[in-house]
C-alpha cells in the first residue's frame, strides 16, 4: 500500500514538473572550444547543468563559442549569438534553432570591419523588443 502510495506521488510530481515552465541559462566551459552548454531553473535560484554540448563553435579565427547569448523569438524560434574569437575576428557568430537540438547552420556577423582600430568584439548581448518587434544586439567592441 504505502509503496504503491509512493509510485503515485512520484508519478504526479514528474507530471506536474513537465507542465512547469523553467528559466534557461546559456553557459560554456573554458576553454571555450566545446561549444554551448545550458543550465535550467525552476525558481531562478537553483540551477542544474543540463551536461551536454548543443552546439558545437565552427566559424571564427579561434573557433570558441564565448558568451553565448540566447533569445526566444515571437515564432518560437531561439536565436544565438556569441564571441566567435578571441582576437581578430569583427563579428560575432549567430545560430537559430526550433527545439534547441537542431541548428542552422553558424553564420559570422561582420558588424566592425570599417573601424581599423578594432581589435575584436566581444560579448554580444541580444534582446528582443516586442514593442518595436525587432532585435537588438549590444557587445563589446
């Protein structure tokens, strides 16, 4: 009785947790050549390292993903950017995906070839703006 009690409130607890909506966070490991890795939330305080690579860095003089940055779109597709290169590169690498498991193919952003006293662009932070419906992205250049 008290076993089968048990199987039950473990059965509604994992169903009540797949109903929950979660906070993702995008995350790397240095050195920074694996590619992206996330963490999740229920609470936004206590994370737990989902333990894989979803993406692996393939453009970019280095080849890193740092910095990663992700937004869910008004279509429910997930946009990535990231630092593509420690130095040297004047872009960022970008990336989308429907499920999270399946990315397009990575395209590098130029956004600094003009500026001849660039020497890289870093971190780059994107947003989306429902009021405006268009995407921002801010970094360090």
């Amino acid at each position: 009785m008290i076993r089968n009690l048990i199987c039950i409130i473990s059965c509604c607890t994992v169903l009540a947790s797949c109903s929950q909506k979660a906070y993702l966070f995008t995350s790397f490991h240095e050195p920074a050549n694996e590619g992206l890795r996330m963490l999740y939330s229920y609470d936004g305080y206590t994370w737990k390292d989902l333990d894989t690579v979803f993406l692996k860095p393939g453009i970019g003089n280095q080849q890193v993903m740092r910095d990663p940055s992700m937004v869910q779109g008004p279509d429910g597709t997930f946009h990535l950017v990231w630092t593509s290169s420690w130095r040297g590169d004047k872009g960022f690498g970008y990336a989308s995906s429907k499920d999270l498991l399946h990315w397009s193919a990575e395209q590098f952003i130029p956004v600094m070839q003009n500026e001849p006293a660039t020497v890289n662009v870093w971190a780059p932070e994107l947003f989306y703006d429902d009021e405006q419906k268009q995407y921002i992205i801010t970094g360090c250049m």
